[in-house]
C-alpha cells in the first residue's frame, strides 16, 4: 500500500490481514465512513431538477411547486444541512443560439435568486451550459431545466430536553408579530435605557452582548419573552443608524453551525421585519465553540448555551 498517512497506519496495519484483499478504492470509502461516524456526520450526493415551459425563464406550474418544496427542505431543518455546489441550465434546440444563451441564463438566475443563492462566500459553480449536455442525471423529461447538484449532510440530534407547553413558545418567525418604529420605541417590557447603556458599553469593551433569547430544543423558534427582547434591540438600532451589528447563533451540547446559524438567521429576520435595514445586520453561527457554561451538566447548563448575542460595530470601529 502508498502514500498511507500515520494516522492511516493507526488503522490499517491492526487489521491489515483482513484488508490486503481489499482495493484502495474500497478501503478509502471506509476510512471516510470510519471518521464521518466519528464526527455524527452522513453525507448524500444527490440532483433535483426544475423544468421549464418552451422559450420561458419561469418554471412549470409543477416544477415550481417542486422548487417551492425544496427549498423549504433547504432552510427548514436543523439537522439535515444542504450544501448546495453547483447549478447547471440547459435548453432544447429550439430557436437561435443567442436565444437559448440568454434564457439559459434568465432560468439559471431564476433559480439561483429563488433558492437565495447570491452570497459569494458559498462558493457555488453556476454553468448556463444551453446545449452541453451532461449525462448524470437519469430519467429526465427534457432538456428544459434547471439541475441543482447538493449534498446532504445528516447531523446526529444534539438537542434533546423535556416538553415544552405550547404557550412558552414564541410565535413562529413564519407568522412574526407586525411592529411600527414607533411601536417598538414605545413598548414597554424592558427599561430601554438600560439595556442601551449595556450595548453602549459592550461597544466599548468590543465583546459581544447576550441577547436574552431562548429557543426550543432542536428548533429556531423562540421560547416567549423574546419580542421584548428584540424591540429593546430594534428601538437602539433605530436610533443609533451607524451601528452595525453580527447577530451569533450558539447551540448546547455538540458541534452544529448549521443549527446556530439558522437561529442567528430567525433573529435577523425578526429585526428586519421590525423595520430595521437588512444591510446592517448579519448572521452568523458560531456551533458550540463559544459555551458559557462548560461542561453542561444540567438541563439549565445546555438552555443557557442555546442562545443569541449581539456583536456590534460603531462607525469608528469598522
């Protein structure tokens, strides 16, 4: 055997009498499924395509219930991340070249832009390949289509805790709470002026500021009481409009970014739907990297490192 590592060795000389019959390829795949279960992690390589009506860049009514389904199986599971690589959009042979060129395009950033693909950080491959053909994907319809190449990563659940009463959760981010500016400056659950004067002096110290946000178990929905939170957060934005500001997700008991991310993401969006601009705000999961309480001993440990908090950036800060 070549080119083996000495963590490779750690492996396979043990038990190299069982493998010498074994190709390379095989014993490869092994050792990736040996350090996948070690890290809680299945990965799944799979295709969806989208199909489109002759000379149009919108989907078909069906393809675009599919996408609409996809979509939400993309950004709605807390334990299922998909890493989506590549977009490949192709089109029959009907009409010029120039004409299949663009509407190979406008399909490509159709679906792009619905599947909110347009951070360059993700690193995705966009092809509008028109007549190019690819063969991998099996049992197609036509070549009036998007396909979108993902894999899906399946993390061990990490979350587990008692139930929880229907009343203490706060209303899903599908169906937030309407607030004027002017609403949220008036609320009155929280003394703003003492919270304010903690994100003034967090500013200064440049730490980040606890934001007093709980979620159920497994979920980015929030436990009641959050809406409070979040006007205090809105009505400071709302008067300092040169601040900035990371909003950090953190999970309790094991290594999931896509989980934090994902309630760093429902604060956001809370915010933006409070009136706060989008453009000053960013979400960011930062796993379990960050506990306050370590190691989680109890139920009360895990609840506070299942949280949200605030960095924020001053103008003479950035």
């Amino acid at each position: 055997m070549r080119n083996l590592t000495p963590f490779s060795f750690r492996f396979v000389v043990p038990l190299f009498g069982v493998f010498q019959a074994i190709n390379m390829r095989i014993l490869v795949a092994l050792l990736f499924t040996i350090s996948a279960q070690f890290y809680g992690l299945r990965a799944q390589n799979e295709i969806a395509s989208f199909y489109f009506n002759v000379g149009k860049s919108t989907p078909s009514d069906s393809s675009l219930q599919a996408l609409s389904q996809f979509k939400t199986q993309v950004q709605g599971n807390l334990y299922l991340s998909f890493e989506i690589s590549a977009l490949y959009s192709y089109t029959d042979s009907t009409g010029s070249r120039a004409i299949n060129d663009r509407l190979a395009h406008d399909r490509l950033n159709y679906v792009k832009n619905y599947l909110d693909l347009n951070d360059p950080d993700q690193n995705i491959k966009l092809v509008p390949a028109t007549l190019e053909r690819r063969t991998d994907v099996k049992n197609v319809l036509n070549w009036r289509r998007v396909d979108v190449y993902y894999t899906i990563v399946h993390f061990n659940v990490v979350e587990i805790a008692p139930e929880v009463p229907t009343e203490s959760i706060e209303n899903p981010i599908e169906n937030p709470i309407k607030l004027t500016k002017e609403e949220v400056e008036e609320s009155p659950h929280l003394e703003h002026a003492e919270i304010h004067e903690g994100i003034q002096q967090s500013i200064e110290r440049n730490e980040p500021f606890i934001l007093n946000i709980n979620f159920i178990p497994g979920t980015f929905n929030m436990e009641s009481g959050s809406s409070a939170v979040l006007n205090v957060l809105a009505s400071y934005l709302f008067k300092n409009t040169q601040v900035q500001v990371i909003i950090r997700g953190h999970v309790c008991c094991e290594n999931n970014k896509r989980a934090s991310k994902k309630r760093a993401q429902a604060v956001v969006k809370r915010l933006v739907e409070m009136g706060v601009e989008k453009s000053r705000l960013k979400a960011v999961g930062m796993s379990n990297t960050e506990p306050l309480v370590s190691p989680e001993r109890t139920e009360s440990d895990r609840k506070k490192n299942r949280r949200v908090d605030a960095q924020f950036i001053a103008p003479s800060k950035k």
